[in-house]
C-alpha cells in the first residue's frame, strides 16, 4: 500500500505541475478572456476542474474515514454525473469569484488530494474498489490528471488563436 500511495501522490504532483505549467502558459492577463472552452474563460476552466476535483476528494476522504460516499456538491436533482446541467451550475456558481481566489482554490486542491490519500488506510484502499466509483483497481486506475488533460487542448488551441 506505501508503494501505492507513493505512486499516487507522485502522479498528483506530476498533475500540480502540469497545472501550474499551463496557468503559467495562460498568463494573468488573458485567464478572464473568453473561448477557453467554448464562451468559458480560463478561470471559468479552473473554477470547472477545481469543483470536480473537490468532489473525488470528498469521496476519497470519506473512504479514509471508513464513511459512505458523501454527496456531491451540487444538487442532488442534477444527478451524479450529467455533465452538461452540473457544468452550467458550477459556472453559476463561481463565475463572480475573484480570480485570486480561483487559482489558490486551484492549487489548494492538488494538496488537499494529496492528504485524503495520505490519510487512507490499507482496508480503506480495497473499500474504495468496492464502492465501484474508481473502477476495479482503485487508485492504480485513478488519473489525477485526466479531467486536466482532456481541457488542457482545448486552452492550448484557444492560446494558439488569441493575437499577439
């Protein structure tokens, strides 16, 4: 299991620096432009993966604690994975937040992911296989840097389009 965990929270600072790499890229000056994602801007983007992240931190911290999945974030009649109607409401939700906020927010959650694994124990690991919402092998399967990843092209293709 330490091995595991290891693995695991190298593959989480592998997805922080990625991260950080392509807020740097972005730069504060066009992070609130938008077309990052369609009419999203960069901060949108990040207010987008931040409450995505936060929600496989709360499960993964519940199953440290030995404690049933917890609910997500958003309300419940949105369902548990209906992208379009949970996207809409997370922009509704932190679209005012100051761009200071976003990007600590951000950053905070690579380490709070990094705790919750931390915290797991060995029982807690097999637990989480169990409950079926990190697939059959758990954290060997978990891409921390998945979600960013499949965003990431899409900023980098906006970056390309934005005048010099």
């Amino acid at each position: 299991m330490e091995q595991l965990r290891a693995e695991f929270v190298q593959r989480i600072n592998f997805a922080h620096k990625r991260w950080r790499r392509l807020v740097a890229d972005v730069g504060e000056e066009r992070m609130e432009l938008p077309g990052a994602m369609g009419d999203w801007t960069f901060k949108d983007v990040a207010s987008h993966l931040t409450a995505w992240r936060r929600r496989a931190i709360g499960r993964v911290a519940a199953a440290g604690r030995g404690e049933p999945v917890p609910p997500s974030p958003w309300p419940a009649d949105l369902g548990e994975d209906e992208d379009d109607p949970i996207n809409a409401w997370i922009h509704d939700q932190t679209k005012d937040r100051p761009l200071p906020d976003v990007l600590a927010d951000a950053d905070l959650a690579y380490d709070d992911l990094v705790a919750a694994i931390q915290a797991l124990r060995v029982d807690n690991t097999t637990d989480l296989q169990r409950r079926g919402w990190l697939g059959p092998n758990a954290l060997v399967d978990f891409d921390p840097a998945g979600h960013l990843i499949e965003h990431e092209a899409d900023v980098r293709r906006w970056l390309k389009n934005l005048p010099d």
